[in-house]
C-alpha cells in the first residue's frame, strides 16, 4: 500500500459487499451516535454528506482518492501506475481501466484499454482518456455513452470534458433508444451532430449542425437545435406544431419558452393560419410566496376568417326577413383585428396586522374582441361558454364571521341562431356571513347581502335595482349513532329599491317569509350475502318535512339571480325550490327517500348504493317566476317564467351506482312520472377499467323537452374508450409503471362519440390512434367540436414524440384528456433517478 497525497489503497482481493462498506463509511462519519451511557438505546439514523445527490465544488478537493489494481508501482507525491483491473475512485467519479496512471501535482488521470468513467451516474467507455479528476477537465476518444437524467446513448469520435457539469462530443449521435444487442442493430431515431454540447447544470443540449434521421428518412441539415437533457423547464424554441384545421386551414406554431425564474416563465406562440393570418399568443405564469396567477393574451392584427362570417350572418338575415341587417352586412367589411385576453390572480395578504383571521383577493378576467371568438377560437381559456365573467373578490373571516367585496360583469357573446339572455352584473356585492355552532346545542347562521344589479334594460325586459337581503337559521340538531332528528327554523328577508317603476308603479319593494323544516332519518345494518360473496347492508330511511306558508307578493317581484333548481336528490331534501334570493318557495311538503347501500364488511368501502325519493305535497306551490320579454338587437327574446305546480306527487327519483369490482361500475338516474307513466330524464353511465390504459364508458341520456306533446326530448349516446389494439391479438403488454406504458410496438385506440339520437348527427368526435415504438409515440387525432347550431370545427393532430429528446407536430394531449374519460398518456413526468441507482 502506497502512501500518496490522497488516500489510496492496493488490493488484490474482491472488495467488500457494498452494504458493508456503506456501513463503514456511515460509522465513520458519525452516523450513529451511541455512547456508552446509552448503550441500550436504539440506534439513531442521521444524515451522511456521503450520500448527497451532488458533491459541492468546494468539497470535492478533499474527497479520498482510492487507487486499486493488480499491481501498483510508483513514486509518492508524484504518480501511480496501475496495470491490471485498475481503478480510482472520488467521490462521485470512478475510472476503470487496463492501465492507469496518476500523477498527483497535476491531478492529472490517464488511462487506457477498455476505460470505463462512471461520473455521478453518467457512464462513458472508450480506448483511452486523460482527465483532471477534482475539474473533470480532459478528454476521451472514441466514446460511447450513456446519460442517467433521460437514458440517452450515442457514440462520438471524441468527447472534450470541459467540467462536471458540461461537455462537448464531436461528430456525436445522441438517442434514448434503448440498445439491442444484435449486428447491424439501429435505434428507430438518432440524432447527428457535428457538435453536441450538454450543460447538466442548465440541463440543456444544444447540437450544431444537425440531422434528425427516423426510420431511415434524414431532416436537411440543421445549424442548431436544443433540448432538454431531464425533465426540467428550460428557456428556447420549443418544438414547431403543425395542424389542418377546417377553419384555419393550414396552422404552423412555434413557441418560444422563457424560464424566467424557478417561479415565473412566459410563453410566446406566433401562428400562421394559411385561411386567416397570423395570430400571436403570449402567456405568462407566476408563482410567488403569497400571490400567484396567470395572464394570456392572444392577437390577431388582421383576420380574413369574417368575410366567410359575414356571408353566414347575411344569409340567416334573410331567412329571417331582416333586409336591413342584410344590405348593412353586405355593404361593409368586416376584416378587423381579433384579440382575446384572460388573467388570474391570487392573493393572501398578512391579515394578523388588520386583525383579521385571513385576507385573500381573486381576480378573473375574460375578455374577447367581438361575439364570433368562441367559434373562431375555440381552443383558447374559458371559452365552452359564451358567459364570459369578469370578477374582482376582497375575502375575509375572523372568528365566527366571513364576508366578501365583489365585482361581477359579463362579457355575453351573441348568436342570432341561439340567442340568450345576459346575466346582471353585480356592481358591487357585498355579503357578510355569520355561524355559530354548538351554541348551547344550537346551531346558528345568518347570511346577509347587498347587491346592485346592473344589465341592459331593454334585453331584460325588467329595471335595474339594489337588493339587500337576509338569510337567519336556528336549528337544534339531535344525533345518535342510529338516527337523527333536526329541525329548523328560517327566516328569508329581501328590501329592493328599483332604477325604475314596475309596472304597478312601485318603485321599492320588501318582502319576509318564514320557513319551517324537520330533516330525520334512521340507518339500520345487517350482514348478508349475495353472489356467495359477504356484505354489510344498510337501510337508511328519510324523512324532510317542509313548511313555507304562501306569500303572493313575490310574484310581482323582478327576478334577478333567481332559477328553479334541477330536480336531484340532492335538491329534493332542500327548504328552497329556487336558487337564488328572489323567491322563497311556497313549499308544504314531506319528502320521503330510502338508501340502501352495500358495504364491505372489512374496509368499510361502499360497493353499491341505491336510492328511491318522492316530494309529496299538501298544497299547492305557488310562488312562480316571471315572464320576462326583452329585445337583444333586432330578436325579441322570451323569458319564459315557471307555472305554479299542483300536482300532489312529484316525479319519482331512482338511482343507483355499483362498483361490485374495481373494473366495473354503473350509475344510473331516472326521473319517472308515474301519472304519465314515462321517464322525463334518464341517465346511464357504464364504465369497464380492467387495467392501465384500458377503459371502455357508455353512457345513454334522455331529457324530455318541456314544450313537446309527443314525447320526444333530447336523447344521446356517448361512447369513450382507450384501448390497446394489441389485445386483439393476444400480446397483453407489461405495465411498465405509472408514465412509463406497456412496452414498445404497441397501438392504442382512443375516441369519444357523442351522438344525438333525435337528430341523428355526431355531435362531437374525437377519434385518434397512438404507437408506441419504446423511444418514441406517435399520434394521430381527428377532432370534430360543434360551434353553433349549424356549424363545427374539425381538425387533424398528428405527432411524433421523440422521448428524451423533442417533438413534431400538433399535440393532441390536451384535447384527449378533455374529452376521453380516465385517459392516461403513454408516457408522463416521472422521479429523476438519483445517481446511486447507476452506482459502480
């Protein structure tokens, strides 16, 4: 053994288990701690710096250097030879080779014969390397690779270590296909470069002058491309998308990232569209200790789209008889500049100062140019609705009290096909709330608010007013483990001052209705069996009496935020019949349900549930809401308001859902009216997930339309599923983990269909096929959106992901996992390996 500068040591015999020396190593450093006086106590872990990811620069000059081999000769303090199975370890860098010499003053390593560097968990091999072990400053000639962070591999003639964390190959092949061990192997992609540098630090790869060749076929030659060496965000170009789409003809993107920050980054996407222009889209994210948000803005200077809009528009003129709008549409132009413009923004102020329990503030903004938008862009934020809300929120709570300052507008997008009535803003609202619980074995609520409702009055048809408004609860809750008992009592106030006389000529109004309900119910168990399978099963009885005595005032009242409430379980066992605060239902009712669920006896799971409700009243209800007639431009649009109900039964509500097994589940709803003996909606939705990357749901939906006499509603099929077509051929896969797909040269099928039965069309579509070829995916989707009542959108998304390295084409993820239920991609972010797991 040679007693050098840096520790080293000369062994002819196999090395130690790694466990055993891994344990030297931690008693060394002190990882456990015992002294005598505590020589019965357990042994306490404590964290060792021989185990961090990465070594500090200043450290790694006084890490041990470890020399072995078959035979060792030299000169201390100024080189070692070894010849024979050498090796020299530091740190996180080991060398291997035939021979190897070291000479000290220099730190200068030189080795030949089969040499082998495991630097921190990236592997390279070749004939011969010089290299500065502290710098990692040298070269290797004839290098073959191997990268931790992305599994990458490739061969250069020579590879210049310019330190830890950078390097430049020359004449290099770069691709995370993984290597087959048979002649005249070829991975399914590679890269070429004359240069290719990699920054770990940066976790950036840049080549110069490079080729892309995929099965065979070879891109021109590049001058520079970069990508991403892990999973990191990085600043540069990202990979360009292209895309046929039916209104915008040919569209090519290409987005530029900028990673400003570990938490900011901004994102600009210039688009071509060979039918309309050039659109440019920006996006900025940002993420701070108490406030975060996002804002996008997208503009297009000049749109050639709304000439073919304006022939649409002047054609529905006509069939219209609007002659007028007709000859103005076809006398001007309508080519103008497009622009759209979302924001979010939140924020958590320091609320001890004010003396406040918390503090936050929300903003939301939508806008767009002009009411076409979300036809024309319908893949951009917020747009499934022509609603688009603009809202301001100052939130606070302190003790038993919470409330809010809010600003609420609209932006309403028109449609002369489908016209609808705009929303009040709320300029302002101001609400604050109050709840106590367990007060002496009551519990108490009061909710108060003040809003100013502005809209259009000729599109409402009513006046604008200021509504204050007053909700207070008592009730005393009585609950034992098998049942419960609690009533309750209400009182709803309301005090209305009108911008305008109605039509009795008041010009305010007040209003005051009590309310008074008792909800009970009991929950019986019994273990039983089904299928020669064990359950526990539950009947759980319930009763909701309900009494809100008739005021006929109401009716006369504007209605301002007011609906009727969907009929549902969960809206049968509620005082109110109406959301909103402008009407209070006249409702003496008992509603009577029975749930019945079956449980697993040892984890306590719910399996299945099914349930049965009836509302049935003892007068009639006759707080309505009010017929409204407004004019939005030149279309007089009805309101229609809501007809006392009579009848003594409501319709019958069933239910069930069934989740016997993993794989399966079935839910079901039926509202059936038993006097008519017909169902007015029906829903069904099955699912099978025998495993990863295989779904299959169907769901059937029946509405029946209010103003039909034939019994004739809405009714549609929707069909969603992912699927390995390799199934059909007995090749089963192998799951390969979360992110990491079944293996290679396999499809998948993968779509949604959604078709109206009544009018026989597909209404939506998405129909696409994946392939996944172990170091690449590929994708091809058809997409059909319908944007008005007449019209659609249909696009093709094709892709190739080149895994570990970038990607052509259009993506079509995010439409996938918008519109295919449970769809899980191939491939997706996954722990970076930590350099132990590539440990030599």
């Amino acid at each position: 053994m040679h007693d050098l500068t840096r520790a080293t040591r000369h062994r002819r015999t196999p090395p130690w288990p790694l466990a055993l020396l891994t344990l030297a190593m931690l008693q060394a450093q002190g990882a456990w701690a015992q002294s005598p006086a505590d020589a019965d106590a357990p042994l306490v872990l404590k964290r060792s710096p021989m185990l961090q990811e990465q070594i500090p620069r200043a450290e790694r000059g006084s890490r041990p250097s470890i020399i072995e081999g078959d035979k060792v000769s030299g000169r201390p303090d100024l080189e070692t030879v070894v010849e024979g199975n050498a090796s020299l370890r530091r740190g996180d860098t080991v060398i291997h080779a035939d021979r190897l010499e070291y000479h000290q003053p220099d730190d200068l390593a030189k080795a030949s014969g089969n040499v082998r560097v495991n630097q921190a968990g990236n592997v390279y091999e070749g004939p011969k390397l010089e290299l500065k072990v502290e710098t990692f400053e040298g070269f290797f000639d004839n290098v073959r690779y191997q990268l931790l962070a992305t599994g990458a591999h490739g061969e250069a003639d020579r590879i210049d270590f310019v330190d830890a964390d950078r390097a430049i190959a020359r004449h290099a092949t770069y691709t995370t296909c993984r290597r087959e061990d048979y002649p005249g192997w070829m991975p399914a992609w590679f890269l070429s470069a004359a240069n290719l540098r990699t920054d770990s630090e940066e976790n950036i790869g840049t080549a110069e002058n490079a080729q892309l060749t995929f099965m065979g076929i070879s891109t021109p030659p590049i001058p520079s491309v970069s990508f991403p060496l892990s999973n990191e965000r990085k600043s540069g170009f990202l990979p360009p998308t292209l895309g046929i789409d039916s209104i915008n003809g040919l569209e090519l993107a290409l987005p530029y990232y900028w990673n400003i920050a570990p938490n900011r980054d901004a994102t600009f996407t210039p688009t071509v569209m060979s039918k309309r222009g050039i659109n440019l889209s920006n996006e900025f994210r940002y993420l701070e200790k108490s406030y975060s948000g996002e804002l996008r803005l997208d503009y297009m200077p000049s749109d050639n789209l709304p000439e073919s809009r304006r022939a649409e528009a002047v054609t529905e003129a006509l069939e219209n008889e609007n002659y007028s709008r007709a000859s103005q549409l076809m006398a001007g132009s309508v080519r103008r500049s497009r622009w759209g413009l979302w924001a979010r923004h939140r924020h958590s102020f320091n609320a001890r100062d004010l003396g406040l329990d918390s503090l936050t503030a929300n903003i939301n903004l939508n806008r767009v140019s002009d009411d076409d938008y979300w036809r024309d862009f319908n893949r951009t934020p917020t747009l499934i609705t022509r609603l688009l809300p603009n809202d301001a929120s100052l939130n606070w709570s302190k003790g038993d009290w919470s409330g809010r300052v809010r600003t609420l507008s609209y932006q309403t997008l028109r449609y002369d096909a489908s016209p609808i009535v705009p929303p009040y803003d709320r300029l302002p609202q101001l609400t604050a709330n109050y709840a106590k619980y367990d007060w002496n074995g009551f519990d108490f609520t009061l909710g108060t608010d003040l809003t100013r409702f502005r809209a259009d009055v000729r599109e409402q048809g009513q006046p604008n007013a200021d509504r204050a408004y007053a909700l207070a609860q008592l009730s005393r809750p009585f609950i034992t483990p098998g049942a419960y008992v609690i009533p309750k009592v209400q009182l709803h106030a309301a005090s209305y001052s009108f911008d305008a006389p109605l039509a009795d000529g008041r010009t305010s109004a007040t209003s005051a209705v009590p309310t008074f309900s008792v909800d009970s119910g009991m929950t019986f168990e019994r273990d039983t069996s089904l299928f020669g399978r064990a359950f526990r099963q539950t009947l759980e009885p319930r009763a909701f009496y309900v009494h809100t005595p008739y005021r006929a005032r109401q009716n006369a009242l504007p209605v301002y935020d007011t609906a009727a409430n969907d009929f549902s379980f969960a809206t049968l066992f509620t005082e109110n019949e109406f959301s909103g605060h402008d009407r209070v239902s006249s409702t003496h009712a008992l509603t009577l349900g029975l749930t019945s669920r079956l449980l697993d006896p040892d984890t306590g799971a719910e399996l299945a549930r099914f349930g049965i409700a009836q509302r049935r009243r003892f007068d009639d209800q006759n707080v309505t809401l009010s017929r409204r007639v407004g004019r939005i431009g030149s279309t007089t649009v009805v309101t229609a308001g809501t007809s006392p109900v009579i009848e003594r039964a409501s319709d019958l509500l069933l239910g069930a859902q069934v989740n016997l097994s993993p794989k399966w589940s079935l839910d079901t709803t039926v509202q059936y009216n038993p006097d008519e003996r017909r169902s007015n909606r029906s829903t069904v939705t099955a699912r099978y997930t025998p495993g990863p990357y295989r779904t299959l749901s169907a769901s059937y939906r029946y509405q029946a339309d209010r103003i039909s006499t034939n019994g004739v509603g809405n009714e549609s099929i929707d069909v969603g599923w992912q699927w390995p077509l390799n199934d059909l051929w007995g090749d089963k896969g192998k799951d390969l983990g979360p992110g990491r797909g079944q293996g290679g040269g396999r499809w998948y099928s993968v779509g949604r269909l959604n078709y109206s039965l009544r009018d026989k069309v597909m209404t939506d579509a998405v129909i696409g096929l994946e392939y996944d070829g172990c170091c690449y995916i590929g994708r091809v989707v058809l997409e059909k959106i319908s944007t008005g009542v007449a019209t659609s959108t249909k696009r093709i998304m094709f892709q190739i992901e080149f895994l570990g390295f970038s990607s052509i084409g259009s993506s079509p993820m995010r439409t996938l996992q918008l519109n295919v239920p449970r769809y899980q991609p191939l491939r997706g972010p996954i722990p970076a390996p930590s350099r132990f797991t590539n440990y030599d």
